[in-house]
C-alpha cells in the first residue's frame, strides 16, 4: 500500500478533515468607501426639516445682467441711423435684472445697443416711458465714423450701464425684485434585514456571526442606495425650478399611501441644466475623450468659476473613468502645465481625492463608486454654499421589529426619511466625457 499523503481528492481526509481556510474569522470585503457624495453632503449641510417636502428661498442678483429686449422697432426722428439728440420709439418684450415690468424707473437709465447677432450699435437713454413703450435718445455710436447709432429693430437687446440724471432733479423712482422659490422632497428609504432563528445560533466560519455579517452589508446597501438616490433620483413635480413644476405633485403606491420622492443632483441638471456653449450660464459640459483637453477645461472651469464657493474650491464626484481621464492630460504633460492634478490629497471629509487645479478654480475629485457603467463618463461639480440634505426624521437601525407569533427568527431594518438640498442650479454642473 502506498504512503498516504494529501493528494487525495475524495474521502474523509479531502472532504471532512483538511483546514482549507487561511482564516475562518475573517472575509474580505470587495467595497468599503461606497458613498462620498452623500457623506461630503452631509457634512455640509444636514438640517431638520418640519414637514416632508419643503421650499428654499433663492436670490438672484439682477444687476450683473440688466437687460431689455425689443419687441417691435419704433422710428420717429431715429428711423435709420440715429445721430445724438435724435429718438426713437420702441416696444419692450422682456426684462431682465430691471422690475418685472416696463415702468417710470427706466426713465434716464443709459443703454448700450447690441443687435440680434450680438454686434455693438451704439448707446442711448430712456427719455420717457408709456405702457410698454420706451423713448430712446441716441448718444451716438463711438465706433461709427459719423458717430451714428443703428436702427432699433425686433430682438435687439438693451444692456443697461447706469444712469444719467439731469441737474435739480428729485431721485428717480425705485424698482425691486423679489425672492425665488424652489422645492424638493424627503423620501423614505427602508432596508431590511432578516435571518431566522436557527441560523441565528449557528457556528459558523468566514463570519461567526451571520447577522453580524448581514447587518454591516446591509448597512452599506442603504448607505449606496442613499448615495444613487441623492444623485439620481427624481421628483415627479420636479423642483420650481423650471416651468411647469408642481410643489404638490405626490404619487400614490398600489396601497393609496403617498410617496415622496427627493430630485437627486444629476436628475435637476439634466432637467435644468444650460448646455449652450454660447451661454456664460453654461452649466452642462460635453468633452471627447480622444480630442478634448487643455482648452476645453480651462472653457468650463472659466464658466463654473463666475460662481466660486467660499470654502475656495469646488467638489467634484467623479467615476475613475474621469480620474484616469484628468491624470493622463495634466499630470505630467508640460504642454499643459497650466493645470494640475494632485492625486492621493486627503478631503477635509476623511477620504482621498484628486485636487484638480485649473487657472480659474480647483476642484476636489472623490472617486465615486456608483458612477460607474452607465455613469462611468460622468462627473457632478457641486457648489458647497448651495447644497446640502435635510432630514424629515432621524436615520435609525431598528431591531427585532418582527415578534407576533412568536417568530422565530430576528429582523431588523434601516431607515432613512431624507432629501436633497439643491438651490442656484447654475452654481452647478455636470461633466459628460
């Protein structure tokens, strides 16, 4: 009979005695950071809320863009070229930064003259006002030889650059504005976890402790749950944002209960978002991974900037897509050594981000674990003076919530009753590689 030995791949010795196990208390994890957005958040902003959906209160400064917009031309003494001194009577269609309405607080404000494909024509004052009509007289044209301003025609746009009062006159009258409303949702998210009792007593290896086991994976299943929510998820009545939303625009489950559900970062900047390359409010960007670069970055960066946060830098949640994506354009390319990328910088939140460093801001890059497949071209830039959640009730870990009958087993459940606080959609953005 030949010696015995461990070769052998059946029997008592293969099957019941040998230890194949390195450690059988110890498993290792594939994910362990699975939620940066929601934590940077947090951190940021985390209040209470007394009802489920609540409003925010917004403001938009009205004097960096001071516009009218011609509705229909006038003629009068300006009917073609309009030398200094001549006028012009024309319709108002749209106001901008200057009341809501065409009124006497016009009156002596001073416009530069742009045509409907954004060329100079000249500059003029609003002599008086009646209804929606305005009077302009013409101050001339500096960049015209005979110090001409153009004709006045349909979807000119007038940009207001002060006032002009004549001598001895009282104050002019005053125009304001008023607050902005937006919304969003607290929304249930409930995560369960069950064993019965007899696995419960078991012995067992990798874990010792089935529940244990399920209690921290369940953990981070409503942790990366929370996290898809908080940027993906979407409010049926959107957030008042846009036209056509509605605060009280609740949906009802096949039990007549009503949900509520909060509109997460990524869902309000696709629905609201500015992806005009013409516009200086642009705040959805495309790039090509293969001919994209320097300038396109320095173009966005330029753009998100206007709206610079006061903690000095951006937050950037990014798939590793992005990350790989920045590394390989300016980590070491000295043709573009106007930005930088630091990798392996330490948050202020605790985890690890690349610090991308442009000649207009920087923004902290955090690897985010569910923006991968379809989100893997994707990166949200959040302004941290604008965002935030808000709890309706506490998160809570309930225990043994299952005892009638004398069940015999243990379930517990996670419970989270939070939404979005998202305001000033444009101090935001959305990166698409």
């Amino acid at each position: 009979m030949p010696a015995k030995d461990l070769s052998q791949s059946a029997g008592v010795l293969f099957d019941e005695r040998r230890d194949f196990y390195l450690s059988d208390r110890y498993t290792k994890e594939l994910w362990k950071d699975v939620s940066p957005f929601t934590t940077a958040l947090a951190n940021l902003s985390y209040d209470s809320v007394p009802d489920p959906d609540f409003k925010m209160f917004e403001h938009r400064a009205g004097f960096l863009e001071q516009t009218l917009t011609v509705d229909a031309a006038g003629g009068s003494t300006w009917s073609v070229d309009g030398s200094p001194g001549d006028t012009t009577t024309v319709t108002i269609g749209a106001l901008s930064g200057l009341g809501g309405s065409v009124g006497e607080w016009l009156v002596d404000l001073v416009f530069e003259i742009y045509d409907d494909s954004d060329v100079y024509q000249g500059v003029a004052r609003v002599d008086s006002v009646s209804g929606s009509d305005i009077t302009l007289v013409s101050q001339g044209n500096p960049d015209d030889a005979g110090n001409l301003a153009g004709a006045v025609a349909n979807s000119f746009v007038l940009e207001c650059i002060g006032t002009a009062i004549g001598e001895g006159e009282v104050s002019p009258e005053a125009f304001s504005d008023e607050l902005e409303v937006v919304y969003n949702s607290a929304q249930i998210m409930r995560t369960p976890v069950e064993i019965t009792g007899t696995l419960y007593a078991a012995a067992l290896r990798g874990y010792s402790n089935e529940l244990a086991r399920l209690r921290t994976q369940k953990s981070y299943e409503h942790k990366i749950q929370k996290e898809r929510t908080f940027l993906t998820g979407v409010r049926v009545g959107g957030t008042g944002m846009g036209s056509g939303d509605s605060f009280s625009a609740i949906q009802s489950n096949s039990n007549n209960n009503k949900i509520r559900q909060t509109m997460g970062v990524i869902s309000a900047l696709r629905k609201y978002g500015d992806s005009s390359s013409s516009s200086d409010k642009q705040n959805l960007f495309s790039f090509t991974s293969g001919s994209s670069g320097y300038t396109e970055v320095v173009t966005a960066a330029e753009k998100i900037s206007q709206y610079l946060p006061s903690r000095g830098r951006f937050y950037g949640f990014a798939s590793r897509k992005w990350i790989s994506w920045f590394s390989t354009q300016f980590l070491t390319n000295v043709a573009n050594e106007g930005i930088t990328i630091y990798n392996n910088e330490k948050s202020e939140f605790g985890y690890k981000v690349s610090r991308l460093v442009t000649p207009h801001c920087e923004i902290d890059l955090a690897p985010t674990p569910v923006l991968r497949r379809r989100y893997s071209n994707t990166m949200v830039v959040i302004n941290p003076d604008a965002a935030g959640l808000v709890r309706y009730r506490p998160m809570k870990y309930s225990t043994n919530i299952k005892t009638e009958n004398g069940y015999d087993g243990v379930k517990d459940e996670f419970f989270s009753d939070e939404g979005v606080r998202l305001q000033l959609i444009e101090t935001h953005s959305m990166w698409t590689l």
